[in-house]
C-alpha cells in the first residue's frame, strides 16, 4: 500500500559504512523504521542527511507492507524548516532530551493522529517561541494524556502513587513520590493550566521534576530506558 504521511524523524542508525536505519513516527504507520541504502555514502547522501536532521518534521512516501520488519523509502521532504533549534545550544539539548524519552515510549505505539500532531505542534512551538527552560517539563506532562497514564488532578492526598497516577492520603503499596515530592509535583500539574509568565521553577526543582517525570514513565512503558542526555540538562540546570 502506497502511503504519503506525515513523520517526526526520532533516530539515526548507522546501520554500516553506507547504509542507515531511520526510526520515525508517522501519522498514519505509527512508530516505523526504514533502511535506506547508501544513506552515508551514495549519490543522494548530501540530500538524505540534509533532510533526515535529528528531530526533523517530514514527509514520507513509501510502500507500507506492516510485516514487523524495516520498510523501504520511495522518497522525503522537508515539511517545515526549523529557524532556531539547530543553531539554538539550549533548544537542541531539549530536542535531544525529548527525542531520546519518545524514542522509548513511542517504540509500541500505533498511528495515533492526536499524538502525532501534539508532538509536531510542539516541536514548531519550540522552534519559533522564544526558548522557555521549562518547555520539556510541561511537553512530557502533555504527552502522559495521549499515553495514557495522566494524573488524576482531581484525587487527593499527600503521596502520588506513580502505578495508579493518583494522589492518596496513605502511604500507597506501588512505587510513589515522598510527601515532599508530591507537593512540588503537583503545584507543576498545575502548570498546564497556567500561562509561562505566571509559573516559576528553580533550577533544583526542575532538576527533582525531570528526575520524577521520567521515573513515572518507567513504571508506565515497557521496560522504558532513562535518556542518556538528561545528565547533559542536570549539568545545565545545577
């Protein structure tokens, strides 16, 4: 079945001197992978690498067999061309950090168009706002909604039990965030209610935020791995 879709590039793989793997999610495949000989030695190398940017918004044109193996590109282009997060030091750790957490909870997921246009939403935000150092914090809240482990905002209590996502009064029997970290967590829950000029985080409490967010993906994904470059964001934000 010939598709033309949508896709938001995840991952590179130098498959071998010439050829490569690309991980994508698209709008209508999903999470997908295709093999793309000659990728880093072959006449169309200069234009595959000039569009296959690490976090790139494309469009895909390929023959979809959904057979659980690598599929085969007919042909890509660029479908918006990012302005700062490639030149912008900041923006380009948090698109490395965010590509590295969707990597590990999209690696099961199927087509989802809501997904799929928050995550391409998103990117275009961070790419034409001005850079917001709690951009990543409220993205990975966002993203539990389409995920399916949002917290329940309405449940009460002074501990957050990180399997049921709810806030409980007793000390909960599944993994859970001290009292301390639920009362920081939960003022940042709130934070996608407010607009960015009204909430302010220190640099600790962000640090705790990251480290709380990603531990909540774990218990949520499937055997989910900790993104090697949120040492790079404590290091900034220390």
């Amino acid at each position: 079945m010939l598709l033309t879709t949508p896709a938001i590039v995840l991952s590179i793989i130098k498959y071998n001197d010439t050829d490569a793997v690309i991980k994508v999610y698209t709008a209508q495949t999903g999470f997908t992978a295709f093999f793309i000989r000659r990728f880093f030695k072959g006449r169309k190398s200069r234009s595959w690498k000039a569009i296959f940017q690490p976090g790139a918004l494309v469009e895909l044109v390929f023959n979809f067999k959904n057979k659980g193996q690598l599929e085969h590109l007919k042909d890509v282009r660029l479908l918006y061309h990012y302005k700062t997060i490639y030149q912008d030091f900041d923006k380009l750790n948090i698109v490395t950090f965010l590509r590295e957490v969707l990597l590990e909870s999209l690696k099961n997921e199927q087509a989802d168009a809501g997904l799929f246009q928050f995550i391409f939403e998103k990117f275009i935000v961070l790419d034409q706002e001005k850079f917001y150092p709690d951009f990543h914090l409220i993205f990975l809240l966002q993203l539990t909604r389409y995920l399916g482990f949002f917290p329940d905002l309405q449940s009460e209590g002074i501990y957050f039990d990180l399997q049921n996502a709810v806030f409980t009064s007793q000390i909960p029997l599944n993994p859970y965030l001290t009292e301390a970290e639920t009362h920081l967590f939960r003022n940042f829950s709130g934070m996608i209610f407010a607009t960015k000029k009204d909430v302010k985080i220190t640099q600790l409490d962000r640090k705790k935020l990251i480290d709380m967010l990603l531990r909540f993906y774990r218990y949520h994904i499937t055997q989910f791995k900790m993104p090697k470059s949120v040492e790079i964001l404590h290091q900034i934000y220390q």
